[in-house]
C-alpha cells in the first residue's frame, strides 16, 4: 500500500469515528431522557451498533475519495460527492437497522434518524478542508 491510500483511509476513519461517537452521545441522551434503557446500556449498544452498521459508510467514502482523487476531480465536487453518498448510505443503512432490530415506533425511529443524519454531517463537516484537499485545485481567478 502506498503512502497516499494510507492517509485516505486515516481520513475516511476519522470521519468515521467522530461521526460514530456524536451519534452514539446524542443517541443515548434521547433514549435515555425517555427512559428506553440504561445508559451504560445505550452507550455500549449505541457503540457497538454504529461502529458496524456504519462501517460500510466509512468504505464507501474512502472509495469515493481515492477514486475522485485519482481521477483529479476538483476539490468541491469531491465534497459534494462525499456528502451525498454518505447521507444517503447513512438513510439506507438506518432503515436496515430498523428493520434488523425490529423497531417500529416511527416517531422514535425519525428522531434517531436525524440524529444519525446529525452525525454524518458533523463528522463531514469536520474533515472539509482534509477532504477538500484531496481534489484537484481549481483557480477560476482571470488574470488582469
């Protein structure tokens, strides 16, 4: 493996991780707060439940940054393509969860719902500039 996937894949995990701890803070705070279970319970749970439903996201993202990256793709088109896909992944993957664990209160489901979307945003939106750095820079300025 070369130098540049390396520091890819740091990225994608970083990504990964902060938006894995937010959701699984925020998560246990909501659940907790309407008395769903302990919340020792929940961060365990929450944890380990968004660590690996979440690991597909954190692939597909690094895929997307090494494939716009080696395909010279301006910086901005990489963020938006990050953003996309992992908000999107991120729905598919929580209907998935919802559907495995059997969880039907839609309410309940939608709040968490926003909270992984929350989560997703956050850990992006953390990371713009190293994501954005990864694209082809781009200087539209005309020369006087």
């Amino acid at each position: 493996m070369n130098n540049t996937f390396l520091k890819q894949l740091w990225l994608a995990i970083r990504i990964w991780l902060l938006a894995v701890v937010v959701n699984t803070l925020l998560g246990t705070i909501f659940l907790a707060c309407i008395k769903w279970a302990d919340a020792e319970e929940l961060l365990f749970f929450g944890t380990l439940y968004g660590a690996i439903f979440s690991f597909p996201v954190m692939l597909t993202i690094l895929i997307i940054i090494n494939r716009y990256a080696a395909a010279d793709k301006t910086g901005l088109i990489l963020l938006r393509a990050v953003y996309r896909a992992g908000l999107a992944l991120t729905v598919v993957v929580f209907i998935t969860f919802c559907i495995m664990i059997g969880m039907r209160e839609s309410i309940v489901c939608l709040i968490l719902l926003c909270i992984a979307l929350l989560s997703g945003i956050l850990g992006m939106t953390a990371f713009n500039r190293s994501i954005m750095k990864w694209g082809r820079v781009r200087n539209n300025a005309q020369k006087v």
